[in-house]
C-alpha cells in the first residue's frame, strides 16, 4: 500500500471517504474470538468493495465461558461461535485462522504468528490498541509489532477501539447508520456464551455493549451517522512509530 495513502496526525477521516486505489490484503489480529466483529462495520464496507480479508483468531477465548465444561469444550464452543459469525458476515471459511497463541510454554510461542503472516504480506492490518487493560488485546499488539518488524513488512496497522480501550488518537473512522447497528448487532449475537455471559454480569448484552462504544465514538466526533467504529493509525515497517505504553493492568 503508499504510504501516503494515509496521513497520521491530520484528524479523523472517513474510511468511506478514502480511494483506495487497488485491492488490498486486509489482516485481522484479533485476540480472542469475537474480536473481529468488534469492528464488523468497517469491514463489511472492505468486503463489499472487493478487499482480501483473513483472520487470524490469537487464543482459544475459554476462560471467557462460563460454566464447569473442560478447556477443550469451551474453545470448541468459543471456536464454532467464531465460524458461526464469519459465515453470517459472508467470510469464506478457509479465510478464519484459530492460532491457540500462548496456552503452553513454548520456546518459540509466536511460531505461529510469524508463519501466519509470513504467508500473507497484508498490506492493512487490523488489531487493538496497545493502551487497553486487557492483557490480552496489550501482548497481542506487542506480538504483531515484533512479527511485523523481523519480517520487514511495509504495511498500515489500524489499532481498533474497545470497551477497555485507556486512550487513543482518533485518525480514522467508519461511520454507519442504524441499519447496519441492526445488522452489527446480529453478528455479536452469533457469540451467544458472550451475549449471555454479559447480560448475566453487567445487565446488558455483549451487542449493546459494544454499540454503546459505537454511539459514544459518534458523539466524539460529532458524526452525523448515529455510530462509528475508530483506528488510530500505525505505520508498520523498518522504521516504526515508537510504541505508545499500555497505563493499565492485565484483566
């Protein structure tokens, strides 16, 4: 991708807006499963313009279930609720990738990560924000950075917002209207150990959750469209922007 096809520090534009001016391999990092529909909107608008999207999911997501099942049971479930979404967003199957990262002391534990990417070249890669509390989403950013530079990619990392997100730069968004919140929402709710492990623990459901940080980034930005998905941009590369410190600690 040019590097100057984004521009950091310029304020918030518009993903819509862009021209972007070739089909591009889009990656998406996402830490648990459920992390790609976190940010579901934007990539629809990328899939319905033609882009190359995989996903690579980082951990098995079990100790997000609840309940006495074994390791082995909740990672299924975690695993086929991921499927179950990639199919309703329309994602062909071969494209979603369950790495397992870090369940077991290894000595090489981002062997799987470096063959991942070594394998794709992405030119955009989606991933959270290293200043977030989750653990998690914080070695996951760390992890694609290191990757990222031994192997000299020369790529745009887009760094997503989340509920736990401390602090960001807003350098890019998607906006999107309630017809596509409607459909957002149905995506979320494919994850249903997580819709009903939310509505059990914070009284709301793992759909309203995240829409909730949608309509607040919106406010922020004083969008005319009622929700927006925000990135803050990071130039991947021989020469990469120093990292910005996780504040928090692991949840």
């Amino acid at each position: 991708m040019s590097a100057d096809l984004f521009e950091i520090g310029a304020g918030p534009r518009s993903l819509r807006e862009l021209h972007l001016p070739r089909p591009l391999q889009v990656a998406v990092i996402a830490p648990h499963p459920d992390d790609f529909d976190a940010i579901g909107a934007t990539l629809r608008h990328l899939h319905m313009q033609g882009h190359a999207i995989e996903v690579a999911v980082m951990t098995n997501g079990a100790n997000g279930v609840d309940g006495e099942a074994s390791t082995e049971e909740k990672t299924a479930l975690r695993e086929e609720e991921q499927r179950a979404s990639c199919a309703f967003f329309g994602l062909p199957p071969g494209r979603l990738h369950f790495l397992r990262l870090w369940e077991q002391a290894d000595e090489d534990e981002l062997a799987g990560l470096r063959a991942w990417m070594a394998g794709r070249r992405p030119d955009l890669l989606f991933l959270p924000h290293g200043n977030d509390s989750n653990r998690t989403h914080r070695r996951t950013f760390e992890a694609v950075r290191a990757v990222a530079a031994e192997q000299g990619l020369n790529a745009w990392a887009c760094l997503n917002q989340d509920a736990k997100t401390a602090d960001m730069r807003v350098d890019l968004f998607c906006g999107f209207d309630q017809e596509e919140a409607d459909w957002k929402a149905c995506l979320l709710r494919c994850h249903r150990s997580q819709q009903e492990r939310n509505l059990r623990t914070r009284g709301t459901g793992f759909d309203e959750r995240v829409l909730q940080v949608n309509r607040g980034a919106a406010q922020a930005l004083g969008s005319a469209l009622p929700y927006a998905e925000v990135f803050e941009l990071l130039r991947l590369g021989p020469a990469q922007e120093p990292a910005r410190a996780a504040s928090h600690t692991a949840s």
